[in-house]
C-alpha cells in the first residue's frame, strides 16, 4: 500500500486504531464515517483494510464486502478478524448485528456460491489467502480471512485460487 501510495484503513477503528493506519468509525474515528453507509473512500483508493473485530458491528455483509472491494485496489488486502458463530463469543456481544463463520467468505470468493445471494456486484469478487479458524483472547473462536481484491481479468496471487 504504502509503495503504491494508497490508504491503510482500519474499520471501527476509533478506540484502538494501530500504527500506520487511519481509523474509520463513527465517532472517534481519523475519518467519522458509518460503514453502513456507502464509504467515504474512492473506488480503488485503498490498498489495505483492517478489520479487527468490526465487521460483526454492521447490519449488511453483503454492503461489507461491496465497499470493501469497490475502494480497494487490485491486489488491496482485507483482513479480517471476527468472531465465530460455532462458538460463544459471537452472541455475548449486544453490539453484534451480523453473523459470520469460515463458511460466510465462499460466497465472496467462489462463483458458484456468489449466484445465490443477491446484491452483492457483478465484480466483487475475492481471492482467498487464508481462511480459518483460530481461538484467540479468552478462549472465543475467531474467523481469521486474510481475502485479495482481484479484477475479472487481472493475474492471481500467491494462496487459495478462485474456484
């Protein structure tokens, strides 16, 4: 990103946003933006998005993964760390309005689970690096995806091949 000249965005980043990025949150936030609303970031303008326990804060995942891939550039990098829904941690949180396990990344890098959900665009379109699951800070299951945006017609990455 930083070679490229492009933003390092970290999602719900108000409270505890890491070196070397820019937080995007509703309040608190380098940028006050809600990212349930169309982001505030042109298209193909950022080369990494951070989201560390933010994802399961807003409403649609499908508008999630749309903006994420419309302001991320080819080869951009989304990573992402959410809590499981195959263990308790996803529910304890009253903050928590969406759900996601390991499973929930197919739909946004496999064309053959992408057809059925409907609203996600024509090219959002996601090459997997890595996808698990991992338990991390008090025993809570984690979804760790490491995902690459990647253009209908550019070259692929090093990691998992669109199916």
């Amino acid at each position: 990103a930083n070679d490229r000249n492009l933003r390092c965005i970290d999602l719900c980043g108000g409270i505890d946003r890491p070196e070397g990025y820019e937080s995007a949150d509703i309040c608190g936030g380098d940028v006050t933006v809600d990212l349930n609303e169309r982001w505030p970031f042109n298209d193909s303008s950022v080369g990494l998005i951070r989201a560390h326990d933010a994802i399961e804060h807003l409403r649609d995942p499908i508008h999630v993964m749309n903006e994420a891939y419309r302001v991320l550039a080819h080869g951009g990098f989304f990573l992402i760390q959410v809590r499981s829904t195959e263990g308790v941690g996803a529910d304890c949180d009253p903050t928590h309005v969406s759900r996601w396990n390991w499973r929930s990344f197919r739909y946004y890098t496999e064309a053959k689970m992408q057809r059925y959900i409907k609203g996600v665009g024509a090219n959002c379109r996601f090459q997997r690096i890595k996808v698990e699951n991992k338990m991390l800070y008090d025993n809570v299951l984690y979804v760790i995806a490491h995902l690459v945006a990647v253009t209908q017609d550019s070259p692929r990455f090093y990691g998992e091949l669109l199916i």
